[in-house]
C-alpha cells in the first residue's frame, strides 16, 4: 500500500496544488481516466471546505491530504483541525455561523454528487473526509 501526504498551508491558491497532485497519484495508481476530472473537482472541493473551515477558525495547523493507493482502490482523506459542532449547538439567531454551515452543507453536496464512496467524519478535533475510486489492474490499462 503506497501512501502520499501532502500538508499544505490553509489558503486558497495550494487547493489547485492538492487537486493536481491528487489527479496525478490517482492516475498512477490506475484510476480510470475518465473519472479523473471527478478526482480532481472533488479534491477541490474538499480542501477548498478545509481552507474556508481553518481560515474562519482561526487555525494555522496546515490541511493534511492522504493519498492511498491500495490493490483495488484509490483514497483519498482530506482532513481539517476545525472544531465541528452538532447543528444543535448552534446559538439562536448566529447568522454567519448559520451561513458557514450552508456553504459547508452544499460543499458536501458537490462532493457526494462526485464520488461514489465518501465517509464524513467530525468532531471537536476536526474534521476528514473520506473517498475512495475503484482502480483497473495495470494489464488492462490502455497503452
């Protein structure tokens, strides 16, 4: 199993970092190359959600990107150090927290409209989001 991390500093102009790393590992480790668009946009979108949740917080710990190659499967987890809080414990009338959460809803939206297998995980610590593609054995793969 082949693992690359890429820890990048939480602004905006490395999301296009992560995303062109991102479809390059994929594409190595056998990903379809007509889902690397999907690769990339997600990749995006993640770490874009990542950025706006450590810049809005606060936060100078950098954005951890996992890229794992496994025998049938590629994954990625993007992870932030966002405390995250149950949509309960928001405080009445809290307007931009009410607006971070919209934006943060339909970034998730873009994601799982993306990517077939996506695990979100939050708490006090942070935040990951998980998502793997199938990868195509290297004989069958165009030359």
């Amino acid at each position: 199993m082949a693992t690359v991390e890429l820890l990048f500093s939480a602004l905006p102009e490395h999301v296009r970092t992560a995303r062109l790393v991102a479809a390059a590992v994929a594409r190595r480790a056998g990903v379809e190359e007509a889902v690397l668009d999907e690769v990339r946009l997600a990749v995006g979108e993640a770490c874009t959600r990542a950025v706006g949740l450590h810049q809005s917080n606060g936060i100078s710990a950098p954005v951890r990107v996992l890229l794992t190659e496994e025998e049938k499967q590629f994954s990625i987890e993007v992870g932030d150090e966002a405390p995250h809080v149950a949509l309960g414990g928001r405080t009445p009338g809290a307007d931009e927290a009410d607006a971070e959460a919209e934006e943060d809803e339909m970034g998730l939206a873009v994601i799982s409209g993306l990517v077939d297998d996506v695990e979100v995980t939050a708490g006090e610590n942070g935040g990951q989001i998980r998502m793997s593609w199938p990868t195509v054995p290297p004989a069958t793969l165009p030359a």
